[in-house]
C-alpha cells in the first residue's frame, strides 16, 4: 500500500465550538450489532456536553486538547458516577486554529495543524478505585494492525455519511478500522467500503473527540490512540464527511508517554 502523505492533499476538518468524532457504520450491518454497553469499556470518560476521555490511572483521564479547551470541565462522569476535576493540562505543543483558517483554501490550515499536538490530561480531585484505568500501548508498530473505535456520538452510515440530526452525545458503539499509515502524531484509518470493509467496519464523526482508540496486544486491548479529528478536500464549505473512503487522524499516543510520565509523576 502507497504510504498515505499526512499533509499532502488533504486537510482536518474543524467545526467552530465542537469538538469531534463518534462512530458512522456500515450501511448494511444493522445498528444493533455496533451498540454495546458501557460495562464493555468502564474507564472511557464522559465530558461534559460531549467529548470522551480515557481513564490511565486512578487520578488521571487523558483526552484530545480540542476538547477541553472550548468550555470548563469541572467534572467528568466515569463508571456512571460524577467525578469532580482538579485541574485540566494542556500539552504545550497544542494551539487554537486561528478563525481565518477555517474557511476557504485548505493550505494555510494544513501548514498550521501539521504541528499541533492535540492531547491534554485532566486530574481527578480524588482517585476512582472502582474502575481499572486502561493500559497504554507503548509500542510503534501501529500501522498495519485492526484498531478497535469506542464512542457514544453522532451516527450515520458510509454511503450518505454523517446523520444530520444526530446528537453528539448519543448511543455507545464498537467499530473496527485497519490503520493505514501512521506519523509521528497520528495514527489514520480509512472507512473501507465493502467488499474490503471489515464486517463490523466503522469510522469516527462528530461529538466524540477524545473517544479511545485500542490495539489488541496478546488478546489484551491497549490504548494506541484518541479520536482526533477528520481530513477534507477541497474547499471546507463544500466538504461533506463520514463517508467511504475518507480518512480520519487520531493522536498516536506512543508519541506522548514521556510527557504523561511527566506531567502525571508517575510512570504508566
């Protein structure tokens, strides 16, 4: 497979004041077969309004910074229980898109997000000792593998796309992807199509920045990556997303572990 180029013909797609990505399915599996319960992954975290995190240890959630940094969090809701924040790092690397940027040619956005770093961590008051944070997946060898997509945002399906009038903070799904490419930012999958779609195929669309990208290792999941955000061609106003064909980023975490050993204190 020709290496897909992160910044070469394509550009992230960013709504003004919403943070993105849920999960857009096959358009012949029923939905059923996506929805799961949130037994099936306690330690995703629910943000206030829309957005998702990852509970990592028992004081810590990581998240996408684009989804923190629009509108306070003072608390997040884990294992159903309210948990109150202490306080919300954004890593330095991280920078708002300018508003010229978000509109019109697809350059000027290209140049500037090719260097941000979209990852935050937030600090819980007090530890969660009910649920068991996820383990992180440390290794560089994402490219290639099935990553498993976790998110309870808007829906729609691959040929029509993103529902219109679905809500950013709905249902729990479970989608698959192939990773296609990785940087040194990002992992990328690509929402196949049939024949080649995987049989429970899925891609990530707007309401759930932060949702939890996981690679099996030794039938064990390990969290590789969090939802980020969507490419688009062309000019933004005509670019319509969630469809076959199109690839979505998200942050590779492997990138980031010294950072969170550091800002944590404690090594993950």
């Amino acid at each position: 497979m020709q290496r897909i180029h992160l910044w070469c013909g394509l550009i992230i797609l960013l709504l003004a004041g919403t943070p993105g990505n849920a999960i857009v399915i096959r358009h012949d599996v029923p939905d059923s077969k996506y929805l799961i319960g949130p037994k099936e992954f306690p330690s995703l975290a629910l943000l206030p309004q829309e957005g998702q995190g990852v509970l990592i240890a028992k004081y810590w959630v990581v998240t996408a910074a684009h989804a923190v940094v629009w509108r306070p969090v003072h608390e997040v809701i884990i294992n159903g229980i309210s948990r109150e924040v202490e306080k919300v790092i954004i890593n330095p690397g991280y920078k708002k898109t300018p508003a010229d940027l978000e509109q019109g040619d697809a350059a000027p956005l290209m140049a500037f997000k090719s260097r941000v770093d979209d990852i935050a961590l937030i600090k819980l008051k007090r530890p969660v000792i009910d649920v068991l944070p996820a383990s992180l997946y440390k290794g560089r060898s994402e490219k290639g593998q099935i990553a498993e997509i976790i998110g309870c945002g808007a829906t729609g399906n691959g040929l029509t796309g993103q529902d219109a009038g679905s809500p950013h903070r709905g249902k729990l799904r479970r989608a698959y992807s192939r990773v296609v490419d990785t940087t040194d930012r990002w992992i990328l999958l690509r929402f196949d199509a049939p024949p080649m779609a995987l049989p429970m195929q899925g891609s990530p669309s707007d309401g759930d920045s932060g949702s939890p990208v996981l690679i099996n290792v030794k039938g064990r999941p390990r969290l590789a990556g969090l939802v980020s955000g969507k490419y688009a061609t062309g000019k933004l106003a005509d670019f319509h997303f969630s469809l076959y064909g199109q690839i979505t980023f998200q942050v590779r975490l492997s990138r980031y572990i010294d950072w969170i050993d550091m800002t944590t204190g404690i090594k993950i």
